[in-house]
C-alpha cells in the first residue's frame, strides 16, 4: 500500500508555474517626414522653339547653303529660288507703277485747265495707287524668294536639294532655336499631369549617356491634350546640357512635393505582412509596472530601404523593432540596446528558448 500511497500523493501536489522571462527588444519612435512622389516620363531632348522654314511662292530652287547639323546665325542665307522670273515680275511692276505716275501727272494737269474732270482724275490717282501695291507685293515675293534664319540655331532638318522644283509654303528647313534654350519634351497621361507643376525638381538620365545625370526643373505643362495621344506636353530644362545633340532620348524623374507628412517605422518592426497590411506591437506599460507588448494592425503604403511608410500610427508613438519576431500578444517586454539585443536574441537552433518567450523564429 505504501507505492500506492505515494504515487496517489504525488499525482494530487499542484505542479510548479513557469515563469516565462520578458522578452528583450528595442523600441523605435514613429517619425514623421514630408510626403514626396516621383512620376517618370519617357522623353526627346529638343530645342524648345522649332522653326519651319519654306518659300512664300513656288519656284525652282537654285542654290541652298547649308546642311543638316549646321550652326547658322540670325540672317544668314540658307536657300535660294531662281529668281530671274520673279525679278521679271518686279521689273513689270515698276513699269507699270511708272506709267500710272505719268497718267496720273497728265490728267492732274488737264484737271487743272478744266479739261480733264475730277471723276477723271481720281480714277488715275486709284491706278497709281493700285500699281504701286502690285510693286509692293512683288518685292514681297521677292525677299521671301529667299530663305534666311530668323534667329541663331542649329539646322535640324534639310528636306531640298539645288534644282527642285517647290511649292509654296512646303517646309524645307527645321531650324532649332537658340533664343529660348532647349528642353526635354515629354508627354503625361492626365492622372500625373494634374500632379506636375512648374519648378518641380527633376533628374534626367540619357541612355547614350549613361555616365551622367542632369538636373532640371518643370518649365510648361500643357493645359490641353494632344489630340492624336491624348497626353498633356511638359517641358523640362536641363543644366550642363548644352554639349549634348537634340534628338537623344531622355528619362525624366520629376520629384512632385506635396504638403502633407506621413509616418515611417522601420522594417524590423512589421510582422505577418499581408499585402498591404501588417501588424506591430505597441509597448504599453501595465499597472504592475511590466511592459506588454500589445498588437496593432497597420497599412504599409511604401518601403524605402529599412524604413516602412505606414498608416494608422500616430508620430511619436513607440513601437517594437528589433526582436518583434520573438514577442506575442501580452508578452513581458525588455527594452535594451541594439548591441544588448544580439547577444540575447534566441538563435534558430535554440527551440526551448524561442517556446519560453511564446514566439516565432525568423
């Protein structure tokens, strides 16, 4: 009976509670930053005036100056028609400004004599001055006859040759414009152009350079689609750029600042991450004087680096950071350093002392 006994007696004592030691961590404060986007653009560095340059009349083209590429100068000749025809339509209408000066001439003196009546002689005054509009309007023809750059730039396109016959008004040069700089042109969908403004800050790479970045800021954004693309045109200028030929493909990073602030933790405190939502634990203070760490689910909007942008939390508050892994809901908590934390934190071979503190190894 005594086993007995003793096996009865030993079934009936109550077991011993185990103690479950605080977890160690540390803590990280919510800070605050200013929220920033970046919209990306694909785009053609240009010259932001081009020029399309033709003959006002038709002809036959006799000499052109210039070649694609060329550095030109404001007056600077570039194409020629044959003008032997058109001189010859200048040279008529002289001729023909000369005569009515002298009918004019002869019927102001009749006039004067009575001979000649006033009907008479205005009728000769109206044809002087519509002979002398015919010869305006040929030497018109005459200087546009011949094309010359209206301000210093750099020829872009050459689309004629000596002996072509023209038509008027066909465009033959592309004159890219000094005056007013040059930019990369892009296009926005209408989502990121309501977000651009001008002077936003951005960063343009070139694939043909790939050695080099270059700053600029937003010059114009468009206020009307384009009809064929239906994009808004932004405009971007560049400094130090002034080496590089237009017509390179440009990427364009345009930093868009807005003026509200959002709240990053860092990335060790985030836990059973779903999607876009994970949860922290909140080190409270409990009226015993131990910190429990109590759960609390957050939306995760944007990693950059070790931080993690989130909402839900307000700056300044604490959350766990290093050593969440290892913590549960109303797990004790024991806040250390950084450099105390790794030499405490369980290792992955350690179970018994991961099961101790109620967590999950990373």
């Amino acid at each position: 009976m005594l086993p007995l006994l003793a096996a009865c007696s030993t079934a009936d004592s109550p077991t011993p509670e185990l103690r479950v030691p605080p977890v160690p961590v540390t803590v990280a404060t919510i800070g605050e930053v200013g929220a920033s986007e970046q919209v990306t653009v694909t785009g053609t560095f240009v010259s932001r005036d081009e020029i399309p340059l033709a003959f006002k009349i038709g002809g036959v083209v006799a000499r052109v100056h210039v070649d694609e590429g060329a550095t030109v100068q404001r007056g600077q000749i570039l194409a020629a028609l044959d003008l032997r025809e058109i001189d010859a339509a200048v040279a008529k209408a002289q001729v023909a400004v000369d005569k009515a000066e002298r009918d004019q001439a002869r019927v102001q003196r009749l006039a004067a004599d009575s001979v000649a009546t006033l009907a008479q002689l205005q009728d000769a005054t109206s044809a002087l001055t519509a002979a002398r509009a015919d010869l305006a309007a040929a030497r018109v023809n005459r200087d546009y006859a011949i094309i010359t750059a209206p301000e210093a730039g750099t020829v872009l396109q050459r689309l004629v040759t000596p002996g072509a016959n023209v038509a008027p008004g066909a465009p033959l040069f592309t004159l890219g414009g000094s005056r007013r700089g040059r930019v990369l042109r892009a296009g926005l969908p209408d989502r990121d152009a309501l977000k651009v403004k001008l002077n936003d800050r951005a960063t343009v790479t070139f694939d043909a350079v790939p050695s080099r970045s270059f700053e600029g800021r937003v010059l114009l954004v468009g206020r009307s689609a384009d009809p064929r693309t239906g994009t808004y045109s932004v405009e971007i200028s560049l400094a130090g750029a002034d080496m590089l030929p237009s017509g390179l493909v440009g990427n364009a990073r345009i930093v868009v600042s807005g003026t509200s602030a959002v709240s990053t933790i860092p990335v060790d405190a985030l836990l059973e991450v779903n999607h876009d939502s994970a949860t922290v634990f909140l080190p409270q203070a409990q009226t015993d004087g131990t910190l429990r760490a109590v759960p609390q689910r957050v939306r995760v909007s944007q990693l950059s680096g070790d931080r993690a942008t989130v909402d839900g939390l307000r700056p300044g508050t604490r959350v766990v950071a290093k050593g969440a892994s290892y913590a549960t809901a109303g797990a004790a908590l024991r806040i250390i350093t950084d450099a105390s934390l790794d030499s405490l934190a369980p290792t992955r071979g350690d179970a018994r002392a991961v099961a101790l503190r109620g967590g999950r190894a990373p």
